[in-house]
C-alpha cells in the first residue's frame, strides 16, 4: 500500500454487510475475507475499522464469486440505519432531509475516511456527492454502487418509499445491468460521471421529517464526536495531518512545531510515523494535494487563494507543485471537475 492508502480505512459494518449479503447467496464468506486479509469475526464489533484498500480487495473477490455486476446494489438492500452505529440512529432523528444529508457529510469520516461526502444545494435541487479521490488505483466501482443506493435507502427509511431521487451520477461506466440499477435507484442515471451525485427535489429535502427528533440526534452526533476523538488520538498520522491543516495557512507546518504540540520528541514521531508506514513529509504532500482538489472544486475561490491557502509562496510554485501532484495545471483540473 502507499502512503496515503494505508491511512484510508472504512467501517468494520460495511463488511459485516456483505458478508451476510454472500450468505444469502449461498456463498461461504470466510475464504474471501481470508484472501483480502479481513477478520470476518470482528467486523460487526462497533469500533472495528478495516483498510479501504483491503475492503477494496474483499469487493473484487465478492464480485468474482457472485457473478453479478450489481452486487453493490444488493447489499444495500440489506442496510438499515443500525449499521451506521450512532450516525445512523442521529440520521433518523434528524430534522429534514437536507438535514440528515448534512450530518452524513459532516461525519463522514465516520463511514471512511478518504473518500469524500459532501452536500451542493442548487436552485432546483439538493445533492449528496460521494467523491472518489484519485488515490485509488482500480477502484472497484460496487463499493460506491452500495454507498448511494445505502444514502438512498436511509432516505426512504426516513422520509417513506416514495422519495426518489431526480437524477442520478456515478463514476462507474454503463453496466450489464443497467435496468437493475435504474430500477433500484428510480431515476435517470449519468455514468461515467466526475462524481457520484444523488438529485433531490428542493421542496422534498426542505420538508419536515415524522421521525424528528432535536435531543435524539444531539445525544447520538456525541457519540459519533467521542468515536472520531478515540480514532484520530490511535493514531499518530491523523493527528499530524490535523496538525498541518490547523497551521497552513498561517505558516508552513514543521514536523519540530507539531512534535512540540502533540507533546512528544521529534525522534518518537518520526518513529510512530514509521511505524504507521508513513512520514511527516508523505503527510505533507498528501495533505496538501488532497486541500488542493478540494479548494479548487469550490468555484468561490480563486486559484491565488489557494495558493496562500496551501502556504505556498507564490502561484507558479503551486503549478509546478499540483503538476507533479496530478498531472495537471491547478486551472485544468478546475475546468475538468465542472464538467
């Protein structure tokens, strides 16, 4: 694994799920989760978290062994907001649509923690993005299959049967199967899209839900803060990264000042990054490439701000730097994420 992926992990529930999902379709699990280097007995422990880049493996296996080009799409149909722990039970209990979308993309990380959820309200519609960083290589397309038809299944649990989205986008070419996907996800599907998007009504996101519930949902965001607190304090490499993007843009982070910070000599972290498989100066490549994608898909900032967001002295250092990051000039890859 890189860097980078070794860091990304997913929740251990997501696994469980599709372990049962090949039950059901008479296929023994174990064998595969061995092959991907995944505990099958822990993975419905509440605080177990697998790599991406395992789960990634486990995905590929499952869809070998089954066959079926829609598998994602069938374990989502086996989803209940329970698997989501405390997200899941703070989503039913949240206010409106919007609302629920909202706390599945501020909590995110939660769910994984390199792939991006965030929410676009536009004149017509609401959106939750699920985007996939370039990181990955071969990205086996059913994970993302079973995270928007999951976010579309915990919306109609939420708000009835009925809601169906607008339009869908996913990033996966056309399948063999697209009469199952466009069955399932009840709308109009662009593939081979920048970005994974599910289109809401408006009015449909604006509108209360029955199952609000203000103090249930505060009490289970806590739970899901205290989680998020445990796993970032376990490890050294997510707090070195919060560590970076606290100090950019007031001053180029050095490992010597986070060290002080974290309250440990600069020989323990190097150490503990080590051990991790990674380094401060990995940490501050990656950190600052993943800022600067994200930056740059805001259209209300100018490549100059990102630039002093980044620390960067000057823009042309920038270029050169997003360059040899991506492959393209910083205006490139703004023009291409709009498409």
């Amino acid at each position: 694994m890189t860097d980078a992926l070794s860091e990304i992990t997913t929740l251990g529930s997501v696994a469980s799920l599709l372990g049962k999902t090949l039950l059901s379709c008479d296929i023994d699990p174990a064998p595969l989760f061995n092959q991907a280097g995944i505990d099958l007995s822990a993975a419905s422990k509440p605080d177990t978290r697998f790599p991406t880049q395992r789960m990634q493996t486990l995905w590929g296996l499952a869809l070998e062994a089954t066959g079926n080009p829609g598998l994602g799409l069938l374990v989502a149909q086996q989803f209940q907001p329970a698997v989501l722990h405390g997200l899941g039970f703070a989503w039913l209990a949240s206010d409106t649509l919007l609302d629920a979308l909202g706390r599945l993309a501020r909590y995110s990380r939660f769910i994984n923690t390199g792939v991006e959820f965030r929410v676009e309200v536009t004149p017509d519609t609401t959106d939750l993005v699920i985007a996939i960083p370039d990181i990955f290589p071969n990205f086996v397309y059913a994970a993302t299959d079973f995270g928007m038809a999951a976010s579309l299944r915990m919306c109609q649990i939420t708000a009835g049967k009925q809601i169906l989205p607008v339009h869908v986008a996913l990033q996966r070419p056309t399948p063999p199967c697209k009469e199952t996907f466009s069955g399932q996800f009840g709308a109009s599907i662009e593939y081979g899209a920048t970005v994974n998007r599910l289109c809401f009504d408006n009015e449909l996101a604006s509108q209360p839900l029955n199952t609000a519930n203000p103090e249930l949902a505060r009490i289970n965001d806590q739970t899901v803060v205290d989680y998020l607190a445990r796993f970032d304090r376990a490890s050294i490499a997510m707090q070195v990264r919060a560590k970076i993007i606290e100090q950019l843009p007031d001053r180029m982070p050095r490992q010597e000042d986070i060290a002080d910070t974290l309250h440990v000599s600069l020989r323990s972290l190097q150490r503990r990054l080590r051990e991790e498989e990674t380094s401060f100066k990995n940490l501050m490549e990656d950190t600052r490439k993943t800022l600067a994608m994200q930056y740059l898909r805001e259209s209300h900032r100018s490549i100059g701000e990102v630039t002093y967001l980044l620390g960067f002295s000057e823009p042309s250092n920038f270029t050169r730097a997003f360059r040899r990051w991506t492959g393209k000039s910083p205006a490139a890859f703004r023009d291409t994420s709009r498409n």
